[in-house]
C-alpha cells in the first residue's frame, strides 16, 4: 500500500544524525570519545595507559630510516632527471611526426545478439 509524503517522513524523522558526546581528559584538557583511551596522551581513568611519546618516536626513527635507506639506493643508480634530459630532443622530434592510426576494433571480439526466431 502506498503511503504519503507526510507519512514517510513521520517514520524517517528518528533517521537524523545526532552529535558525537565527547568526555574532556582529566591529564591533558583534550577532547576524547567516553570510555576510550585520550589519543593525545593515552591516558584513560586517571592513569597512562600507552605511552604514545615513545610510540611517536619509534615511528619516526623508522621513517627516518627509511627515507635513509631510499636515499642512499638511489645515490648508488644513475639519477633519472639526467636520463630525461638527454632524450629530450629526440623525443620533441618524435612528437612532432604522426602517429600512425590503430585500428581499435581489431583488439576486442564483436559480440552479436542472436535474433530470437
């Protein structure tokens, strides 16, 4: 059975969103969902659940390491911008010839419909 606009909206009108509640942390002021772990600090009922400093300063000694480790890789190759450069004369000349046309059509089967008798 159909039902009217007002009807529909009556039923959707406990549909709506409502704002998240926040608890403040008692160690750092932050803003943090209730009953979970600060993410600023990691505190959580008064006392340090994670220590997120050191956590924070892992990561970055392994990015830094990594960004280390990409660094010297690609000090031991050849740098690309010199490969680039050379080539870059050729390649204008290139650009300026024509293409040849490919056939598309020849790279996909052509499927046909079989007429119902």
């Amino acid at each position: 059975m159909r039902h009217t606009r007002a009807h529909t909206a009556n039923r959707r009108s406990h549909h709506a969103l409502k704002a998240a509640n926040l608890s403040t942390c008692a160690n750092c002021g932050s803003q943090h969902r209730p009953h979970h772990m600060c993410l600023n600090c990691g505190f959580y009922n008064g006392r340090q659940v994670m220590d997120l400093t050191s956590m924070k300063a892992k990561r970055d000694a392994r990015i830094k390491a990594k960004e280390d480790r990409i660094k010297t890789d690609l000090g031991a190759q050849e740098p690309i911008t010199d490969v680039h450069s050379e080539h870059k004369d050729s390649a204008d000349k290139d650009m300026h010839k024509e293409a040849p046309e490919k056939n598309v059509a020849s790279k996909r089967p052509v499927r046909r419909r079989e007429s119902k008798g």
